[in-house]
C-alpha cells in the first residue's frame, strides 16, 4: 500500500505525520498525503525564495550535446 505514496514513507514520518495519518490520507487520495506537509509544524512557503531559485533555474544553460549552445 505504500507504494501508492507520492512521497517516500520516510519523509512523511520526519514531517511529523502517524501510521493512522498517513493511512488515512491514503484512503482519501490522490493527493492528500502530499498537502498534508504544509500543515507541519515549522512548515512554510517563502514566496521571494521560490521566485529567486526558480529564476536560478531558468538561467541554466546546456553546454554540451544536443541543445548545447555557445552564447
């Protein structure tokens, strides 16, 4: 049944969540189990965080093999 999960067991059980939560959330699927981490204590989304390392990412460019490029 944890094969259904749409993250490892582990990182679930360092979130904070119990047998019976996760259990639970996998009844209810599909996607439960994933927003159930927002509710962890600690847990929050930095919106200029996420904005800066998107940004990073999109800077990135391939240097070798198919889509390489020499700009």
């Amino acid at each position: 049944m944890t094969d259904a999960l749409p993250v490892p067991l582990d990182a679930l059980y360092e979130l904070g969540l119990s047998e019976d939560e996760i259990a639970e959330a996998l009844e209810s699927r599909p996607l439960v189990v994933a927003q159930q981490a927002a509710d962890a204590p600690g847990a929050y989304f930095d919106v200029a965080a996420a904005r800066r390392a998107i940004d990073a990412i999109q800077s990135f460019k391939h240097t070798k093999g198919r889509w390489g490029s020499t700009r």
